[in-house]
C-alpha cells in the first residue's frame, strides 16, 4: 500500500521515547509516520537496558548459587556465555520486526532512512529521496557510545561490542567509571574472568553516593574486578594477541579485551538541526520544560534531548511531548539570547494548559554486584540543605532474608522530614536493591510518612518487608 508524505506527525526514532510518542498520537487520531536510520527498537531493547540485563540476571544468579555451596547446595552454578547469549538473542532478534509490525497494526506509517529537516515542516529521508510533511515534528533520535580516541591508538570497543561478544575473554580492561564500565565488569568478573576498571577521577561511579559505591566496591577484588583510580589513560595498542592499554602513571594494564565506556552522544549530527535554528549543545537538544526545542512545533524526547538518559524518563517525557502536541503546542518563537554550552532554553515559561516534565524522585540502579539504587535526597544534601530531617544507617546483612542467601553486604540510608515524617530519600546496596528501591520512589512521589511504611502490613518474609528496618 503506497504511503502517505503529508501527516499530523513525524516522530523520528523507534525506541522507547519514539514508540510512546508516536502511539499516543496515533491512539488520539492523529496521522503519524516514524523514521529511523537503524533497525527498529532503539537503544533499551537492542543495545542496552535489556539485552544487559539477560547477562546481570544469569550472572549474578549464579554468584548467589556459590554463596550458597555447603548452606544447602552442593555445586554452583555455571555460566555458558554462549547459550547465554542465544537465550538473550531470542528477545533481541524479533524486536526490530516486531517493533514494525506493532506501528503498522496501530495505523503509523513506517519509514528506513536517515532524517534531516529541510524547514520546520518538512523532513527528507535520504535513501529514498522522500520528503515527508508535518504539522508537528518529535526528534527521538536516542544516543549511541562516545568513542575514545587518543593519538597514534587503536580504538577501543564500545558497549554494543561487549553485548554481542561470541566468546567472553579471559581478562578486560573497562575505561571510565561509570555504571556501564561497572555492571559489564561485574557480568565478566561473575563469570570468573579477571577484570580492571580505569577511572580518572578520584572515585567510582561519582554520580552516586560515595556511602553507596564504597561498600559495593569493597568486595569488588572476590568477584574478580580491580578498581583503579586516578588514571590517565595515554594510549591503547595492540600487542600479540591481546591489547596494551598505557597510562601517565600507574604504567601498563594488558588485557585481551579493552572496552571504553567515556558517555554518550547524542544521535543528532545528520539532522541539519542549525540549518532550521533548533539549537542544541554538547549534551543534545535544548528543550523547554514541556519538551519543546527553540523551533515552535517541533519536540526532542529521549536521548538525544539535553536532559538526563534514562529509560523511564524517555518515557515521561514522550508523554508530555505527544500531550503537548494534542493541546496545540507553543505557537510564538524563542527568545533572543542563546549562549554556547548552554544547557537550559532561555525561552521556557510555564504555559497554561501544557504538560511538564518533572526529574525529581526518579530512582536509579547500577546492576553492580551487589545492586546499587537511590532516589531522592542523600544524606549530604539532607545536611546541606538546613531542613529539619531524621537519617537513618546500617547494615541488614544479618536479617533472616539474606541469612538465607548468605549475602554479606547489604546497606541503606534513608532521609525522613522530622516535621512531617515524610520520606525524601533512600540509598541501598543489597542483591535486590533495585527492586525495593521502587517501593521508596512511590513513598517519596506519593508523600507516604516513614510511619505509613512501618505499619503496612507486608507480606513476610519477603525482602520488601524489611523496608520498615530501615525507617
């Protein structure tokens, strides 16, 4: 059937942010078309949260088995990091496929090819030389591995390279600390293989609560995973088989894997985002609060927007985007004033009738072994901000539910108003930490007090039932 080139909307990209845009258009009646340059699907499903987490749940369950050995069972778990990764393709592989049928059986139109604009209304799909117009206009376009690139070096892997490994090797060397450097770290090092994280900062995982990645890391050296830190990292080459990774200071790391973990970039580059006037900066694309850019009618959701990358909040703000477009959108132009590096837009102002995005409260994991989770206010930003608050601190390793499978560290904060007895925060190491973290995330969204959590009467002896140890 021949497809249209006029519609209500162009969402560009399939992932989690295009496909939640695009649906709720399509559910309210609108005409919509989606383009992506990629196979359907997006990041989450095909390069990230879910093919990472067929290889942290295997793994880290069979960590969990040889805790157990002599408590019960007689032999631990082994990992097969080939029938690991077929059991994980068997998700992957029907996505893209899948992902167009699921468009097309809603009414949207589905187009390969790379996007660029040619004004606000009209987007041209290069492969095809096809021009599709549109009211309204949602860039999804996601993010894809920053490369490192050092003089007279080869390049390292990325993090798609390590997910479609055939053969996990013996020994790998991470560059930079964050949590993709650490939950690939510890996927390897559960499966027996030595391991090395290069950060060049002063710690792990900076954007978490030092309290939080300090006691994870602690145990890090009996899985397998050295933590180096304060690293310069000078160049890479290949050596024998296997690959030399150089360092201003703390000499030579050999490995026969090397993979680079340094951020993400933003998917925008193909655009032509100047060349119409939507601006954006080394982060992505400069979004208002309702997620619109600096071109009236045209939105950046996910990824590719200077917000925070996360699946959920993708997901949020598609929502508001595509709500934003349904009640007719910001109609008048930006304000003058852009600023290289600029991060916020200058010409956001709360609208009557629009829908926002709000960042507070959303909760995050690192699949570190143990987990790692944390929402709302730390127990620094409780002391530095002058309000009245109740903390909260310790262990639960000697509680029955992880008795039960022997797990040693397990850790929490919370914060709690001391005039309100509402809950503001949470911070959990534990091998469930990002499960119970969720319950904590509604407390805080929901302003539950810390006294509604201690009187639930939980189902027991589960592990969200120890919540109310920990208010």
């Amino acid at each position: 059937m021949r497809k249209k080139s006029q519609y209500d909307a162009v969402v560009i990209g399939t992932g989690t942010a295009g496909d939640t845009a695009a649906g709720i258009l399509a559910e309210a009646g609108k005409s919509v078309a989606v383009i992506d340059k990629r196979p359907f699907g997006g990041t989450c499903a095909l390069r990230g949260c879910q093919p990472k987490k067929y290889l942290v749940s295997s793994t880290q369950l069979a960590a969990e088995t040889r805790g157990l050995v002599g408590k019960g069972l007689s032999q631990p778990a082994r990992i097969d990091w080939q029938e690991l990764q077929a059991f994980k393709h068997t998700f992957t592989d029907p996505v893209p496929e899948g992902t167009r049928k699921s468009f097309e059986e809603r009414g949207i139109d589905t187009f390969y090819g790379t996007a660029r604009f040619l004004d606000s209304k009209r987007i041209h799909i290069a492969e095809t030389d096809t021009v599709l117009s549109a009211d309204s206009i949602v860039i999804a376009s996601g993010s894809y591995p920053r490369e490192l690139r050092l003089p007279d070096s080869i390049l390292p892997a990325v993090s798609d390279d390590f997910l479609e490994l055939d053969e996990l090797p013996d020994s790998l060397v991470f560059i930079g600390g964050g949590y993709i450097s650490l939950e690939f770290a510890f996927i390897a090092g559960l499966c027996g293989k030595q391991v090395t994280i290069l950060q060049r900062g002063d710690r792990i995982l900076p954007v978490f609560p030092a309290s939080l990645v300090d006691k994870a890391a602690a145990g890090a050296g009996r899985y397998g995973v050295r933590l180096v830190t304060n690293v310069s990292v000078t160049g890479i080459y290949e050596k024998g088989a296997g690959k030399v990774v150089a360092t201003s200071s703390h000499g030579d790391f050999s490995a026969d894997f090397v993979m680079a973990a340094v951020g993400r970039v933003p998917d925008i580059a193909d655009l032509g985002l100047s060349a119409v006037g939507i601006e954006s900066g080394p982060r992505g694309i400069i979004v208002d609060r309702h997620m619109q850019t600096s071109l009236p009618g045209v939105y950046a959701v996910g990824d590719c927007a200077a917000t925070r990358q996360l699946s959920p909040i993708s997901d949020m703000e598609a929502r508001a985007a595509a709500e934003n477009i349904l009640r007719g959108g910001r109609q008048e132009g930006h304000q003058e004033g852009h600023q290289e590096g600029r991060q916020e837009a200058d010409w956001e102002g709360r609208e009557e009738g629009l829908a926002e995005v709000g960042y507070d409260h959303i909760p995050s994991v690192v699949f570190s072994y143990p987990q790692m989770a944390s929402v709302g206010m730390t127990l620094d930003e409780a002391e530095a901000s002058g309000r009245a608050v109740r903390t909260k601190t310790g262990s639960g390793s000697g509680w029955p539910n992880y008795r039960r499978i022997n797990a040693s560290t397990v850790y929490f904060e919370t914060v709690v108003d001391k005039d309100t007895d509402k809950m503001l925060g949470a911070h959990l190491v534990g091998p469930y930490a990002g499960e119970l973290i969720n319950v904590f995330a509604f407390a805080i969204r929901n302003g539950l007090t810390a006294a509604a959590l201690k009187e639930l009467p939980w189902a027991y002896p589960t592990y969200i039932s120890d919540i109310k140890y920990m208010v």
